[in-house]
C-alpha cells in the first residue's frame, strides 16, 4: 500500500495489550478518532434505522441510486436538526 499511496494515514484505533497499556498521547489519538467516527456513524445510523435502508427495495441500478442519494442528503439534514431550528 505505502508504495501505491505514499501519503496515506491509518486510522484505525491503536489497541492496548496485557503488559503495555496505551500511552495518553494514544489515548487521546484514539478519542479524536472516535469523535470524527462518531459523527460519520450518525449519518448511516438513520441512513438504515429511520430510512429503512437496510435492505434494497427497487429493481434498477438509477432507481436505488435516486433513493440512495435522497436519503444521503436527508440524513445529514436529519442529523444537524437541532443546530438548524435553533438558528429560527
């Protein structure tokens, strides 16, 4: 991979073992990490929760791709209602 994509960054979670626990600088590394996944996971949750998403539901490439998209832009509309009806 380092050869194709020289630039690129794990980010994925250092993990802790019997006798050598995680230091804070990883502590802290992990919980930024966790914070901007956080924030990712909320779009899928309602994505496939409240949308029901889960499971495809047309025959047709363009039709699921529509719905897919709809949902996308609703999710995240979805996720940031509170700051948006504050702001009224």
């Amino acid at each position: 991979i380092r050869q194709h994509a020289p630039n690129a960054t794990s980010f994925i979670q250092a993990k802790a073992h019997r006798h050598r626990p995680l230091s804070e600088e990883e502590r802290a590394r992990n919980r930024t990490k966790s914070k901007v996944r956080a924030k990712v996971e909320h779009a899928f949750l309602v994505i496939k929760r409240i949308f029901g998403w889960a499971k495809v539901r047309y025959r047709g490439l363009v039709k699921n791709t529509h719905w897919l998209q709809i949902s996308c832009g609703l999710a995240n509309l979805y996720v940031v209602r509170r700051r948006l009806l504050a702001g009224t």
